[in-house]
C-alpha cells in the first residue's frame, strides 16, 4: 500500500524562520515531503535569468544544510508541477499541499491555475497562506494597513521539527536538479544565513545613516539594508525583519532610521498588494488613458541605455554597477527609467524586462508598479523626471561612483566628471580621456528632452481617459487619505 504524505511547495518562501505554511505543515499527522521546482515560469520567463536561478540554488543549499540536521533535505526538479505531482503520486497517496500565495506574473499565476484545477480534480487538498501581508481576494484598500500592521504584529512561532516529521525520495528522479555549493560571486549571496547577516549589521550599526544616505549610489550600498533580494526570495519574512527593527527601539536606535526603515517593509506589501488586485499591469499602463501615449522605438538608444553608455555619467555608471552586482539604491533605479521613458521617450514596456533581467531582487509586484510610476504613466503621483547631471552633483558628490564603475573618467576632477562633454581638446589630452572615443557624447540633450517630455506629460495628465482611470486608481489602490501609499 502506498504511504499517505504531505507536500510542502516551497516558492518565494525559501526559508524556515517564520515561514507559516511550513510551520503548519509539519504539525500534520502525516510525513512531510519538501520540494521545490525550477518550472518553466522561472527557467523560460524572459524576466527570470542565471542570477536569479544561482541565487535560488544558493538558497537551497543553504536550506539544506538546516535539514540535514533532520534526517532529509528539499528536493529540488527541473520540471513542471504537475509532471512532478504524477510522478509523485505513483509512490505516493498525497493528502495535502502546503506553500505560501505568490503574487506573481502571468507564468506563475496560469501555473497556480492548473494546479489548483490538478489538485481539486485529484482530491489534494492545496493550504496556501498569506505572504508578507497580501492579502488576496480585495476590492479596496479599506482597512488594509490596519490588517497589515495587525499582520507584522502576530507572534512568531518557532519553526521546532523533529527527524520523524519528514519523508524523503530513496530513488534519485531523472528530472531531480543538483543543488550545488555556492561559489563567490560579485551578487549577495542567497540563503536565510546570509540574510540574518546583513540584517544583524544593518540594525547593530548600518542603520545610523540609513535615511542620510540613502539617495547616494556608493553609500546607500552600505547604509540601507540591502535586504531586497533576501525579502524577494523569502529568505528572510517581511513579519520577521519589522519585529526585529521595532525591538531595536528599545534598545536606543533612532525612531527616525527605524520608522524610515520600517515604513519601506509596507512599501513592499503596499505595491505587491496593488499587483495582486491588477496583475495585467504586466501588459498594460495601470492607467489605462497613458496606452495612447506616442512613442517610437529607437533601438539604438534602447541599445546606449542597456550597455551604459548614453554620455550621461551617473546613468551609465548606474547601469554598469548593476549589471556587475545585480543592486541599485531606489534613486539610482528610478532616475535609470526616468531616463528611459522620459528623455529618451521609449516605452515603458521596451525597458521593463531588461531591468528585471538584472536586479537580483527582481519582484513582479514592486517592479511593474514602480517602473509605471517613475515613468509618470500612474495619473495619481508627481511627475518627476531627473537630471542625470543635477543628480550626480548632489548624490556622487566627488564623483566616486561614476569614477569606480567609468574608469576610464579617473583622472577627471569634479566638476567635470559630471559633464565630459564640456572638456575641451586639452582637457581630454590631460585627462587621457577623448569624448566620442574613450567615452561617447551624449546620445541626446536633455534640457530639450525634458521641456519635450514635460509638455507631453503634463498634456496628457488632463486627457478625458486619463482623468478617469485616475479616479479608479486613487478608489482601488489607496486610502481616502492616501497615507503611506505610493512613494
Ligand atoms: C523602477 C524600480 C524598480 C524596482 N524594482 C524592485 C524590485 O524588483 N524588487 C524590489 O525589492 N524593489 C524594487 N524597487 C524598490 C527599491 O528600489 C528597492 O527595494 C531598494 O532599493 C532595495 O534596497 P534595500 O533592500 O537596501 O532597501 P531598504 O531601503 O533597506 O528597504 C528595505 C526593504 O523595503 C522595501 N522597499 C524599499 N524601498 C521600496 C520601494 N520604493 N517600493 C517598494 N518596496 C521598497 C524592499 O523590500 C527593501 O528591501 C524598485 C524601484 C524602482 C524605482
């Protein structure tokens, strides 16, 4: 007779400290199977590539060697959930699937989908809880950050197996993908060990410059929490991180470094909630009246603004620093889209993946709304499009980013470094630096690029369709007040 078990679906919850469903799983009578599969929604998605995949194997091992303490470890395949679940079920009788909601894209959600249809027509009972306080099902935001806040409160329950709680697979599958042991890199390592390292250090002492650093593209690597991927993946909850920074008030560290820090872990919620109530803004402008919006695909600017080299220092800089590490602080990013959307008037949609492809802490949720928003594509938030020069006086102030990821700009002193175009062909001589040959002109003139994007932008603010789908954004999304929304 075949042996009756639970399944434990590990997703975006790659940990064990306060991870719910995993909690509640190994409270069952049954034993526990743990798997996770690398699915065509991460191996064939065009947001997903090899960093993201080596930062889930990192996180892997790291729960593997956490389970090997217990006799078992997470089986991890190469193929699709439901092949697996047949495959599965030709050893086992499986009662009941435990994994955590994901919010994610179109890939993840048709996947969930069909598996929810597999399981019903299959008498599997899939128990799926709340991640880092979504919640699924809204229509509004009415009491939404009360719900949050009473979320991020709830106690902790101490993850506390034993051997007997587990069952593993004697015979290796052919479809079974070897978790191999991480290798340095220049991208943040996954797994929750790492994680509780970086958020040791931020809150023992990073944190004291968290909120006057945060806009500077070198510092803000030191100073803020550089938890992003850690969240992303769930090596880390969000409940986790919030308790651990509100103890630390107690014990004298600043209520300014903290709120500023804590108000960011709603942020996440905030905007992965928003994707949850109207995921097709991973097709569409969420706001609707912006599709009609005309803008013409230069691939050779697409192309400048991909490899870093459109002749604006702290852009290019930008770009190159997080094609190498996989991180950008929140200004960084967002003057990186402005960029794209505003000066070069490309479309939103032409820019999206390709920084997806990159940021180590890729989030669907975060990333579509925020890159809508910092494309001013939104009809509910300010329209803001950044100087590259402007921004790199006051946040590179010695030009010490632009420098470390342009080499060859070393040997120019500030406050040219901000503006090499303005060298003169001695200048170039004795900077050992020749503009169009070491590094390119700029690719437009943004003080035409701005009055041009400004008039379209704040034309189009006023447009019927616009106004409209404004008043449906500001009902759904936000508040009657809008506190705490949409930063
Ligand atoms: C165009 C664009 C795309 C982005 N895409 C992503 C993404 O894919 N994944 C991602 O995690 N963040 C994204 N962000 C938000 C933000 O830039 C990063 O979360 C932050 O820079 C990560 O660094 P940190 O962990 O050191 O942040 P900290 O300042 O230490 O903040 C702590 C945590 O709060 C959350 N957070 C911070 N700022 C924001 C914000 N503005 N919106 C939502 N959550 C926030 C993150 O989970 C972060 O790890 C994006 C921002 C922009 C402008």
């Amino acid at each position: 007779m075949k042996q009756t078990i639970n399944i434990f679906w590990f997703k975006r919850d790659l940990r064990t400290i306060d991870n719910t469903a995993l909690t509640k799983a190994v409270k069952e009578n049954n034993k526990l199977l743990l798997i996770f599969t690398f699915d065509n929604a991460l191996l064939n998605d065009k947001h997903y590539t090899t960093r993201h995949h080596n930062f889930i194997n990192e996180s892997l091992y790291d729960l593997n060697l956490f389970f090997k303490k217990f006799g078992c470890k997470v089986h991890s395949f190469e193929m699709n959930i439901i092949s697996l679940f047949e495959e599965l079920k030709s050893k086992f009788n499986i009662e009941k699937v435990f994994s955590h909601m994901e919010t994610g894209l179109k890939s993840s959600y048709d996947r969930d989908l069909k598996f929810k249809k597999y399981c019903n027509k299959n008498n599997i009972e899939w128990i799926e809880e709340i991640n880092n306080g979504v919640f699924r099902g809204l229509q509004s935001r009415k009491n939404w950050i009360l719900n949050w806040n009473n979320y991020m409160k709830k106690k902790i329950r101490v993850f506390n197996p034993k051997v007997e709680d587990f069952v593993t697979l004697n015979k290796k599958s052919q479809f079974e993908r070897k978790i191999i042991k991480p290798k340095k890199s220049k991208f943040q390592c996954g797994g929750s060990t790492y994680a509780l390292q970086y958020l040791e250090t931020f809150l023992e002492t990073r944190i004291d410059k968290y909120q006057s650093n945060i806009s500077k593209p070198e510092l803000s690597r030191i100073n803020c929490s550089r938890l992003s991927p850690y969240i992303a993946w769930g090596n880390l909850s969000t409940r986790y991180i919030w308790q651990r920074a509100k103890e630390k008030l107690n014990h004298g560290k600043s209520k300014f470094q903290i709120n500023g820090f804590t108000s960011r872990l709603r942020w996440e919620a905030h905007f992965i909630q928003k994707f949850e109530m109207e995921s097709d803004m991973e097709f569409r402008s969420v706001n609707r009246g912006y599709e009609k919006l005309d803008k013409n695909i230069n691939k050779t600017h697409i192309r400048a603004w991909e490899n870093g080299e459109t002749g604006y220092p702290l852009v290019d800089a930008s770009m190159k620093c997080l094609i190498e590490t996989g991180y950008l602080n929140f200004r960084m990013r967002a003057m990186l889209v402005s960029f794209f959307t505003h000066h070069l008037w490309q479309p939103w949609k032409a820019g999206v993946v390709f920084l997806a492809n990159n940021f180590l802490d890729f989030e669907p949720g975060i990333h579509y709304s925020q890159f809508q928003m910092q494309a001013g594509e939104t009809g509910i938030n300010m329209i803001r499009i950044y100087n590259p020069t402007k921004n790199a006086k006051e946040h590179d102030n010695e030009g010490l980013f632009i420098k470390k990821w342009i080499p060859k700009l070393k040997k120019i002193p500030v406050p040219l470094v901000f503006e090499p175009w303005k060298l003169s062909e001695i200048d170039q001589e004795m900077f050992d630096c020749k503009i169009g040959f070491d590094y390119p002109k700029p690719i437009i003139d943004i003080s035409k690029t701005y009055k041009f994007a400004a008039s379209k932008l704040w034309t189009i603010k006023n447009d019927i369709e616009v106004k409209k789908e404004s008043k449906r954004i500001l009902k759904k999304h936000t508040n009657s007040d809008r506190t705490a929304f949409d930063r």
